[in-house]
C-alpha cells in the first residue's frame, strides 16, 4: 500500500535536502539543560518517538515538504515527491559542506521528483479546506513539539486533493530533478545506512519499555500488510492522527471502497499495563470519530493493544458488549527479543 507523507523542513534544510534528494527529521536530543539532561544530549523517550514518525516509511510512498514561512515566503507546501528508500540512521553530515543537515537531522529517506512543480501550494489554501473538513490529518504542531523537522502522514483522499491543487496552479512543469546524479557526484554512492537505532529494552519478559518502540514495530508490520487476520483487510495506515480535542490517536487503520472510507479501526497503544485512563481516551477517539467524521457508528472500531489490561478494563469492554453497546477490542501484544517482531492475541 502506498502511504503519503509530510516532511516538514525550512529553507536551510530543504536547500539541502533538495541538493541530493534525501530528507532527515529531528533526533530526540535536549534544546536546553534540564536536571535530567544537559542540551544536545539525547534524550532516550524522544529519540524513540522521532525513529516512529520515519517508520514504516517503504519505497512508492508519496512525500510532500511543508516548508515553514520565512522572509522570502508564506509557509508553503511543495510537491510531488516519492521515496525510494526505506528510512535509516545516519548521523554525518548530508554531504561534505552540509552546514544544517548533520548529526541533529540523522533518519533519512532517499526520495526522487514525480512532479517537478515551479509553484508551491501557500498553506493558507490547505488550512481553508481544513476548516471545511476537507483536510483533517495534517498538523503543525507535531513539527512544533519534534523541533521543527518531523514527518506526518495523510490520508489518500487529502492527499488526492492536494495533488489537484497543485495540478490547478501549475499549468505546466520542469522536469524533475536527477538526484541519484547528484549524488554521486558528491560521492555519496555508498552511504552508511544504519538500521534505526530502536531500543529493545524490556520491562519484563515480553514487555517493551518505550511505547514509541512498540508504536515503530506496528507500523513497520502494517507496512509489510501484517495482522491482517486480527484486524481486517485494511487499506491505509495513518501514525499520529490529530483530533478535535489537539490528542493525537495512536494508529488509525482505514479500510475503502474506492474512495468511499468503509471503516476506521482507533488503536489506542500501551506499552504496559492498559488502565481505565487509556480506556476512556479511546471512547473519547471514538466519540470524536462518530460525531466528525463517520457517516454511522458502525464504521468507527477501537481497539486496545497493550501488554496486560486491568481488570476493570476488561469487566467494562464485556459489560459494554453484554448491554449490546459498540464493541471495544482488547488486544494483547508480546515481544519476541530474539526475532525482534510482536506477537498480538486477542483478548476480547
């Protein structure tokens, strides 16, 4: 399945980025000295999540830059890419002379040019539809909260009508850029591609401690069209998707018919124990879902995946089920260190 993506980026980086066609987001590393850590030191739970925003990221997926405002521009949206690499760890410099993209922007993605389009979309025109719920995933703020680069994804329905908006203004285009050329004559025909330096530790047997890391193993398995025998014949998956109440859902699954959305399945991720917190955040997603963006109720699916849930999670779902209410799924995932996957069983 192809996924589409947002890059966010500013002049300087995308300067570089658009040098030799790869892109790099934000590690997890401290702005400023804390009692915890001391500024530019890398701050493990943050890193985490930055390594989940590039995951699951396959060659074909669609990427578009969001290229924050500045002097010369409004902020602006720039397009049509695509990725020709899955994402890795690289912590030197972009090429020799890089000056913005180093050690700070280390997981990349190699991408080429689809559509080599000389005006950019102002985002004022996407903020217009959003109000209009044209647009509904697309953020600013999880670039706010990254440090400014962070990758977000969209549906293929948004992401249909930003491919006419820019169709609409740009009559014609150049052809694209040939950054596999570029790179080589650079010399970067043989980058260190590291694996994402996830952290496997474990609370306990089966147990991961960083939730971001169970969040990066899900994504990479639904890029690879696993669990399909727990949670359905699915057709997209979405990481981070704002909500009215500015919480972000873990994982949004969405099956189509063509362009019609079918179903929404709302995984709710815990690392840990599942309480009656996460529960009620997940009937609140769900809530939201319905009165937004479902046309029946019968559309809308949550889902807790956890390591354990508590037992009053468990007695609510099936007192739930039991007054023929919307079902809530219960989903119990183990990690396997040996194979580095997840094993998921269903609860209830």
């Amino acid at each position: 399945m192809v996924r589409h993506l947002i890059f966010i980026v500013n002049d300087n980086t995308w300067n570089e980025h658009n040098k030799v066609g790869i892109a790099g987001i934000n590690d997890g590393i401290a702005k400023k000295d804390s009692k915890t850590y001391k500024k530019g030191e890398i701050i493990p739970k943050a890193r985490q999540g930055a390594i989940s925003e590039v995951s699951g990221i396959r060659p074909g997926d669609v990427i578009y830059f969001n290229r924050m405002g500045s002097k010369e521009h409004p902020p602006e949206l720039l397009g049509i890419y695509k990725a020709t690499s899955r994402a890795y760890y690289d912590p030197s410099s972009l090429y020799q002379g890089a000056i913005y993209v180093k050690e700070n922007l280390p997981f990349r993605i190699e991408f080429e040019c689809l559509h080599n389009f000389k005006n950019p979309i102002n985002i004022d025109e996407i903020w217009i539809l959003k109000d209009k719920g044209k647009i509904w995933t697309l953020q600013q703020s999880r670039g706010d909260a990254v440090g400014v680069h962070a990758c977000i994804g969209i549906t293929k329905l948004e992401a249909e009508i930003i491919n006419r908006l820019f169709v609409a203004n740009n009559l014609t285009e150049a052809a694209p850029p040939d950054y596999l050329s570029k790179r080589v004559g650079l010399g970067l025909t043989n980058i260190n591609k590291q694996e994402l330096p996830l952290n496997f530790k474990e609370d306990r047997t089966g147990q991961l401690h960083y939730e971001a890391v169970l969040e990066s193993l899900m994504l990479d398995d639904f890029a690879d069209g696993k669990h399909k025998e727990i949670f359905g014949d699915y057709d997209e998956f979405i990481h981070y998707v704002p909500t009215g109440s500015r919480k972000e859902i873990d994982i949004l699954l969405i099956k189509y018919d063509g362009d019609e959305i079918v179903w929404y399945q709302i995984l709710e991720l815990k690392s840990s124990t599942f309480t009656m917190g996460e529960l009620q955040r997940l009937i609140d997603y769900e809530k939201w879902f319905i009165e937004t963006k479902a046309e029946t109720p019968l559309q809308v699916h949550p889902v807790g995946i956890a390591y354990n849930f508590n037992k009053d999670v468990i007695d609510f779902v099936k007192g739930r089920e039991r007054y023929r209410e919307r079902p809530i799924r219960l989903i119990k995932y183990s990690f396997n260190s040996s194979t580095k996957q997840i094993d998921l069983k269903v609860v209830v």
